[in-house]
C-alpha cells in the first residue's frame, strides 16, 4: 500500500496523480496515461478492462473488472448492511 494523494492509502506503491483532463478524439479515442501503464505494464501495449457505468467508464488492468464488480453488493444487500450498522455501539453518533 502506499499514499495517493492528499495522503490517501493505495493499493499503489506510488502516488497517484490528481484528477486530470484527457481529450476524446473524433473517432472516440483516448489515451491512458503514462503513469497508469507503467503501473499496469502496458508500455507496450495490451488489453484493458472498460466498464460503462452509465455516469462514468471505468478502466482497470485486464482481469480486474470482474473482480470488481464481485466486490460490489447489490443495492438492497448495501441497504440491509447499513441498517445493521445502527446496532454498533462502536458506531453509535450523537
């Protein structure tokens, strides 16, 4: 693990870079940062995973979308899990 940015904890070794702004071309290309295919051993090219959240597009190293989307709770799951965080003394507010 390591920091990112404004001292948040990554799975990363080195930092990661700050939100930045990437151009489209007309034909719907975009280029992946250099700093990311370092990280991801893409300097000479390969495949990666995209996906569409409808709001946003995701790209990850190739094998980690399914991975991802394994993690994530579906939302009445995320909801029942929340709602049992209310008998958590340790996570009682006032």
């Amino acid at each position: 693990m390591g920091l990112g940015t404004g001292g948040v904890v990554t799975k990363y070794r080195a930092g990661v870079a700050d939100i930045q702004e990437y151009l489209v071309s007309s034909s719907g290309q975009l280029s992946l940062p250099a700093a990311a295919r370092h990280r991801w051993n893409l300097d000479r090219g390969g495949p990666v995973d995209v996906i569409d959240l409808g709001f946003a597009v995701m790209t990850l190293p190739k094998g980690q979308a399914r991975l991802l989307l394994n993690d994530l709770l579906p939302a009445d799951q995320h909801a029942d899990f929340v709602a049992s965080l209310a008998q958590d003394p340790d996570l009682a507010t006032t």
